[in-house]
C-alpha cells in the first residue's frame, strides 16, 4: 500500500499528535514529534524520503554481501599455509584404512579386530620410531565391563560387556603426575562406514600422537589418547575408561572429536564446565578457530537429542573438557554416504592443526596441574568468520552487557524527555504485534503445505524454503508496518522513532538473557551497541540530509560486524536443524520447525530496517515482488515438483527407513506361548513416512500400518532405543519366521522374596553383541531397585524401563536382578492375567551373516535409490511373572 505524503488525515497515535502547527496554523500531521529535527522548520517531504527500488536494493545487497562473506569464511578451511608439523596426507592414509572395512559395529570383528590390530599397529611404529626421544609411550587394550543410568531421551540403563578401548599414554621419560586425555571413537552405527563419526578424528589423533612424540622438547605434563571402541552405543566405551582405569584418576581435561555432519571446519560447541582457563587455552592455541558460546548453551539445553563423550567425562569423570565436532552436510550423517572420499584433506588438515596445537598448549601448560583453582565462572567467546576468536569471563560481559543496557536506557530517556514523544510505547506495540502477525501466517502457510502432503520440500531444496516462508514473513511484515504508516501516522520522523523500538527490543532481551546468566547475551549485546553508536555517530546527516543514499550506506556499513557474525550463527542454526528434521520423528511436523526459524530469522534481520518502511516513499512494488515470489513457490510447492530426497551421488538427501525382520513370541503367566509372529517392521524416521515409498513398494501402505499394544512392553516392538514417543508410525509386513545361528538364550534362575517385603527376581540372557531389556511393572506394583546402573531403576517418558546391553568378544553369560515392590495383593491382583510384571527381551543382529536374510534382501531391491533403508535381524520375548 503506497504511503500518502499528502497528510490527508490527522491521527492521534498513543496519547499525544503527530500534528504540528506550521505557518498558516494549521496543524500538520507529522510534524515535529522529537524525532524529525528542528522544530521551528517544517521539513521538505521528498528530502526525508528514500526511493522505494533503493531502499529495497540497499538491504538486499547488504544481506547477500554479508551471507557471501559467512559462505567464503566457511569454505576457506585452512587460514594461512600449513606448518608442516602435522600431515593431512597421511592421517588421511588412516582414515581410509579404517573405513575400508565397512561398518563396524560394537562386536563385530571389523571393529573388535581388524581395527584395534591396525590401531595397535600404528601405535607400535610410532613407539619404535620415537623411542630415543624424550618421550615414553605406554599402550594398554582395556576390556572394561559395567553400567549406568542418564536421563538421556528420558531416561534409560546402558549396560556393557567387554567392550574395547585403546589408551596410549604419552609423557616424558621421567613419568608424568598430571594428564590431558584425547579421546575418539572407532565403532560406528550399523551399515555406516563411519568416515566422519568418528573415523577421522582417530585419524587426526593418530597423527597428533605421531607429532608429539616427535617432538624434540620433552612435555611438562602427559597425555593420554584414548580410542575408544563403543560410543555409538551410548557412550559405554568412555564411561569404562573413566570409572575404571587406573590412569583416569590424573587425567585433569579433555578434548572430545565428534561429528554431526560430514567435513567442513569443526566447531566448538561445548567447553567446562566452567574452567575458563580451557577456552583461553583454544583462543590462544588454536590455528584456525571455530567457536560459540550460543552452540554450547543451545547443545546443553536438550533441544537437539544427542550426546557425546563429554557427557560422560563432565558427570562420571568430573573433568572438564572441550568438545569440537563436524556440523556440515549431516544429511549423510549415519548413512552409507559417510565415506572418506567425502572429507576433504583441508578439513583433516585444520583438525589437525587445531589439535595439535591446542593439546600442546595445555601440556605446557602451569594450569593443568592444579585445574581446580581456575575452575570459577564460564567464559563467552565467538569467532569472527573463522579469523579470530573473542572471549572474556562471563562477569565481565555481565557487567558490559548492563553498560550497554543503560546507556540505551539514557538514550531513550533522552529521546522520551523531548517535546511530542510520548509514542514509543505504541510503536513498540505495533512491532511485537507485526511478529505475532507474521509468524501466524507463515504457521498457516506451513499447516497448509503439511495439510497438501509436501512436507520436507525444502530438504534437498533450502531456498526454497527461504523464497516461500521468508518472502510470506518479509511481505506480512512491510504489509502491517505500511498500513501502520498509512492510517495512523504521517511520514516524517517516524524512521529514527522505529529504529528507536528496534534498540529497545534487542535491548529488552539483552537484560532479560543476562540475568538468566545466559552467556549468550553477547548477540544482543552487539546487536544494541553497534547500530546505536552508528545511529549517534550519524545523527548530524540525518538531521540535516534526511534518508539519503550516503546516509544509508554508512549506516548499513556500521551494522556489518553483529549482523554478519549473527547471519553466521543463523547458518550454523540451519546447519544443525535441517538435516535433523530427516531423523527427528515421525511426530514433529517439519513444517512448523522450519517455517518458525525462518520467521525468527525474518524478524531478527529486519530489526534495523524496519524503519527504512518509513523512510521510503511507498512499498508497493516491494509488496507486489514478494507476493509474487511467495505465489510462485506456493504453486511449485504445492505441485509437488520440489521432490524432498535425492539420490544424487554428488550431494545425496536420503529418506532414512529401519527395517527389521523380526520374530515376536509372547508368553503367558504359565510360560506358554500365547501368541507368535514374524514380520518386516519399518521404522520411518522422518514425518513424511511412507507416502513416498508406497508407489514403489505398494505393500507398505496403512493397511498395515501397526498400532501400540499398550499391555506390552514397549507397544511389543523391538526398539533398538526408547524412541517410540518419536516414531509412532510404523508399518509390520507378514514374513517367514527368521532362525539366527545363535539365537538368544532367556530364562529366569530364581524368584525369592525378600524379608523386606519384595520380590526378588534374577534372570540370565545370552545372545547377539546387541540387546534390549524392556520392563513394564502393571498396576499394583513397581521396582524398587536392581542390579544395574546405581541401583535405581530410572524409567522413560512412557514409565516403562529400557535396558541397553552390548558386549565385545568373549562375554559371558549376562546375569542380572532387580526387585518387585507388591503395593496391593488382593485377590483380585494376585488373580490378573497380566501378573506383577512383563518382561521382554530383543536381540539385534547387526552384522555377519545373521543381519540379512532372503526377504530383507528382496525387499531392499525395491527401495527407489533417494531412500537409506538401515536394515537387520532381530527378535522380541515377552513373559509376564
């Protein structure tokens, strides 16, 4: 709608005029109001007011030049040459011989063997190599056993059975009182070769270990490299070597390597807890950094649903570390297409940089010997595109943080104690109501799409989703901030009123993120303290040129430094979360996910333009191109051209699909078998489910979808993990019956009761390296305490209990109790069909010759080639007691 500079009309906005009396007497609409300059002099119109073409190319240049310059600091890996001192080439070497065996499971020979020999081999001629040096290097195979409890997806118990880590402790030859620990894993999810998680970082320390026992100056403290050989299956490796070898009791800190995506630069992403001496060790030792308090804080609150070794180390260990992981491309994280060919040797190459130089800072470091007396407060830090990186102790960006604060806060006052400014508060108002507008209509376009059937759209094609929801948000926007201009107020003065609104927003939430103790304040930290020393620096060309070109160009030229380490943090945001939403659930709708981002990422970019809305003559061929963008992509959407997955071997999108063929046998309280069956169950893990899948495989359609049996353990299903809250669409085909040659071995050795008033019940299991336990206690009863973790049973969302058992090589039987409190035992109870408890057991075999049988084969053929169906054998028992 064009604005009309005119004045037709006089409004009153808040509880004081825009009018002011000009020559004749007349009250002008938008006269002086404190915000337009010299009172005594009604301003020419056309001189405050910029030309609708440019204002919309100033901004739009501005963000693609800053979203260019976030795009080349990522793609520039390596700052500077190489020193020489570590070689990409050949940790590279390693890499590639680690994947060449495949997948390699907890258990498997691939990974118990094959690569704990060439790790050991590896280890051995650097030994051989450096052993007239200073140093002395010690290896140790620990097998450890044991078990825990976190509230890891709500709560589960992992136990663990002979599982395989590598410690290589180096130090100089006198011995060493104090240690850094360097920790990676080599086990990988089944059918993944695990390229980026974990195999290059073993890569990487291999290569640092070769490096530092070269070195020629002898090392002040050790350090131990730990490669360990069951993280994926939650943290179990770690948690053995933290509780149970003799060398974790002097290991001071750790450096984690982990990946959430495929290459590109690894970013710290968690750092303590506390210990700020650990983040000033990595800001004056790292060679290329990558580094934000914000992806700690947002890591650390649960919204993304994982977990690394650092959670073991930080709560079983009390040590604090650094955590550094891979973040790009985790389209083809846990997929077939995590192979070596994909990390480039640039990426290894500033790993490796970054580690070596970090780990022989902190060996040479006074610090670590004594790490507790530098424990107090947290640091904030940030890189600037990977050039720098800026950190100070969180006391001091508090008290910045309320510097800042109060000098806007004066400025404002300031503003308010000027004749005719009694308006802020109502433009505040029409801002915040601008934003519930617009992200209520980019929600309904996003229900709409969901509605249509095309969910995920954007999943292969990212900008799509930015033309579609950031042209409906930037269009909602202008639309109600053009209105709000045309009928309620005049034009002059309200461009300095509104950037006003903008700095008390971002400095509302500066507060309010501050004494939450958050140290991600420092976002709206610069977002106010930038634009309002640009806005004062440049007050004297506004007040006597108005909105003019060279006014607007310096003033986008002082936003550059917080919008362009903000539109980093935008990527790094999208990085994460879109490939996420394809292993997220079939329950959240992506949809809603991503069209709120984008919304966000519309309302926080604008803050500082929203004001050039007043200071341009009109809007409405910026209305009418974002209509007609937003009209386009709505139709192409809708259409279903823009196919979510993609095949493609240079840059694959793959729809992820668990298939199991199971056997399901379900026995009564007499023992009997009550019932059995077999199937392929399929998992879909992302929310468009099968409606991509069924024109190509027709079976899989809802006349067989299943539906949770909520007098079974865990609906009676063999999940691998408590994710049923997450994937409750599944799908179960008839199939023959499957006969692993090792079957599991389940039965129950006793049943006592206690002189405490329990029941006390011991099983034993043996079967496959993988195994679920699933309890379910029925009505009247409940457990009180058992034989794993620390003794207290810790159950899931769903109040059942979820059991998590591997082994490595070699494991006996697996033997385990746990006790029954009986609250009522009337006759009735006692008389249930269902009894005190069901108990249920599943064995996933996930390699060797039991993983595949003649119906997941066949049936895998028929998968189209944009889809990565992970696959494997496994069965469930239920018995009730």
């Amino acid at each position: 709608m064009e604005s009309d500079t005119t004045f037709r009309r006089i409004k009153p906005f808040g509880t004081q005029s825009y009018a002011a009396q000009d020559n004749d007497g007349s009250r002008d609409r938008c006269g002086n109001n404190g915000y337009s300059g010299d009172p005594k002099r009604k301003p020419e119109v056309n001189i405050y007011l910029l030309r609708e073409g440019l204002a919309a190319s100033l901004v739009s240049v501005f963000i693609l030049v800053l979203w260019g310059l976030v795009h080349l600091s990522l793609q520039q890996l390596v700052i500077g040459k190489p020193t020489g001192e570590f070689n990409a080439l050949r940790a590279r070497q390693h890499l590639e011989q680690i994947t060449s065996v495949g997948p390699r499971p907890v258990g498997s020979p691939e990974n118990e063997v094959l690569t704990v020999n060439y790790l050991l081999e590896q280890i051995n001629n650097i030994r051989v190599e450096t052993a007239a040096g200073p140093h002395q290097l010690t290896v140790e195979v620990q097998r450890p056993t044991g078990s825990f409890s976190i509230d890891f997806l709500g709560g589960f118990t992992s136990f663990y059975d002979r599982v395989s880590n590598i410690a290589v402790r180096l130090e100089p030859k006198g011995g060493a009182q104090h240690l850094m620990l360097a920790n990676c894993h080599f086990d990988t999810v089944a059918n993944s070769p695990g390229a980026s998680d974990d195999a290059v970082s073993c890569a990487v320390m291999l290569e640092v270990l070769h490096s530092l026992a070269n070195q020629s100056t002898p090392l002040r403290h050790g350090v131990i490299f730990l490669f360990n050989g069951a993280e994926e299956n939650i943290l179990q490796a770690s948690h053995g070597f933290i509780t149970q070898h003799p060398w974790a009791k002097q290991v001071r800190a750790f450096i984690n390597l982990e990946a959430a995506g495929v290459g590109g630069k690894e970013v710290v992403f968690q750092t303590g807890p506390e210990n700020p001496w650990l983040v000033q060790a990595y800001v004056q030792a790292a060679k290329h950094p990558f580094a934000s308090v914000v992806g700690q804080e947002v890591f650390q609150s649960g919204i993304i649903p994982s977990d690394t070794d650092f959670r073991i180390y930080r709560d079983f260990g009390n040590i604090p570390g650094i955590d550094l992981a891979f973040i790009e491309n985790g389209f083809i994280y846990h997929t077939k297409y995590d192979t070596a060919d994909r990390i480039l040797t640039d990426s290894i190459q500033r790993a490796g940089d970054n580690i070596l130089a970090v780990l022989r800072y902190l060996v040479m470091s006074e610090k670590l010997a004594d790490s507790s007396e530098y424990r107090h407060g947290n640091m904030v830090f940030f890189d600037l595109l990977g050039v720098i990186v800026v950190a100070y102790p969180a006391r001091v960006g508090t008290i910045l943080n309320y510097m800042v604060a109060m000098a806007t806060f004066l400025y404002l006052a300031r503003k308010a104690s000027l004749p005719g400014n009694g308006d802020l508060a109502c433009a505040t108002g029409v801002t915040v109501l601008s934003w519930f507008v617009t992200l209520l209509s980019v929600l309904i376009v996003a229900l709409l799409i969901t509605l249509l059937g095309r969910s995920m759209f954007w999943y292969t094609h990212f900008y799509a989703s930015i033309c579609l929801y950031g042209s409906a948000a930037t269009g909602k926007m202008v639309l109600v901030h053009t209105l709000a201009k045309n009928l309620y107020f005049g034009v002059s003065g309200l461009g300095d009123l509104f950037f006003d609104v903008s700095i008390l927003l971002w400095c509302c939430s500066l507060v309010w993120l501050t004494q939450q103790g958050l140290c991600s304040a420092y976002v709206p930290m610069l977002m106010v303290a930038f634009p309002l020393a640009t806005r004062l620096l440049l007050a004297k060309e506004f007040k006597h040129r108005g909105a003019s070109l060279k006014y607007s160009v310096l003033y986008l030229l002082g936003l550059t430094l917080p919008y362009v380490h903000f539109m980093f943090l935008i990527w790094v945001v999208f990085e994460i979360f879109t490939p996420i939403m394809g292993r997220s659930g079939t329950e959240i709708p992506p949809e809603v996910v991503l069209a709120t981002l984008v919304t966000l990422t519309t309302i926080f970019l604008s803050s500082f333009f929203l004001h050039f809305i007043y200071l341009a003559r009109s809007t409405k061929w910026i209305l009418t191109g974002l209509a007609s963008i937003f009209s386009i992509m709505f139709l192409l959407v809708s259409s279903g051209l823009l196919f979510p997955y993609s095949g493609s071997p240079e840059s694959p999108r793959p729809k992820r699909v668990f298939l199991q063929h199971t056997t399901r046998t379900f026995h009564n309280l007499q023992g009997q078998v009550e019932s059995r069956d077999s199937g392929l169950w399929i998992n879909s893990f992302d929310y468009t489910a099968m409606q991509h899948i069924t024109p190509h495989i027709p079976e899989i359609n809802d006349s067989v979808r299943t539906h949770c049996q909520e007098d079974r353990p865990f609906c009676g299903y063999p999940w691998f993990l408590p994710v049923k809250f997450l994937s409750k669409k599944n799908w179960y085909l008839p199939a023959p019956e499957v006969s692993p040659s090792s079957p599991i071995e389940f039965s129950l050795l006793s049943r006592e009761e206690t002189s405490w008033g329990t029941i006390k019940m011991t099983f034993s299991a043996r079967g496959p390296s993988h195994m679920s336990l699933y309890l379910m206690p029925h009505r009247g009863a409940s457990l009180s305490t058992w034989s794993l973790g620390d003794g207290t049973p810790q159950f899931d969302l769903s109040g059942e209990y979820f059991v998590f058992y591997s082994h490595g090589l070699d494991a006996p039987t697996w033997s385990f109790w746990f006790e029954i409190q009986v609250l009522l035992l009337s006759a009735e109870e006692l008389s249930c069909p269902e009894g005190m408890i069901s108990v249920a057991i599943s064995s996933h075999y996930f390699f060797g010759q039991d993983q595949r049988t003649a119906q997941l084969e066949e049936i895998l053929r028929r998968f189209p080639t944009w889809t990565f169906p992970s696959s494997w054998v496994s069965t469930y028992d239920m018995y009730r007691y």
